[in-house]
C-alpha cells in the first residue's frame, strides 16, 4: 500500500506541475500533458483506493480468525478444566 500511495504522491506532483506549465504557458501541448497527468493521477488514487479496500478486507478477515482462535483456546482451556475435576 505504501508504494501505491508513494506512486499517487509522484502522479499529483506530475499533475501539479503540469497544469502550472499550461497556466503558464496555456497551448495545446501544455494541455495534452495536463490532461495525461491527470488520467494518471486518478489511476494511481483508484490504486491507492483498492488496495485500501484489500487491506481492510484482509484485516477483517484476520480479526474474524482471531476471534475464532480465543474461542477454541477458551473451549480447549476449559475441557482441560473439567477434565482435571
């Protein structure tokens, strides 16, 4: 996810850049590139959403698992229990 959000930072600084160019210097050069800076800004922030996306997926998953995991330990534990009484 890091690099995702590192690619989206180097993409906006392109944007950035690029549209102070064409303020600068407005000719449809200058435009072309504003607009190629732009599509690939928005596809590095749609990255940056989906692997968001993924990671709280993942991370719910691995929640869930670990609930699971204290109840079989707390079901073993106590069969343990009642096995020594």
């Amino acid at each position: 996810m890091n690099a995702a959000k590192d690619a989206e930072r180097k993409a906006k600084a392109a944007f950035d850049k690029a549209e102070e160019d064409y303020f600068n210097e407005p000719n449809e050069w200058n435009d072309a590139a504003q607009q190629q800076a732009k599509d690939a800004w928005d596809t590095a922030s749609a990255t940056v959403t989906k692997a968001q996306q993924a990671f709280d997926e993942a991370n719910t998953a691995l929640n869930g698992a670990q609930t699971e995991v204290n109840a079989a330990g707390e079901t073993l534990e106590n069969a343990n229990e009642a096995k020594l009484h």
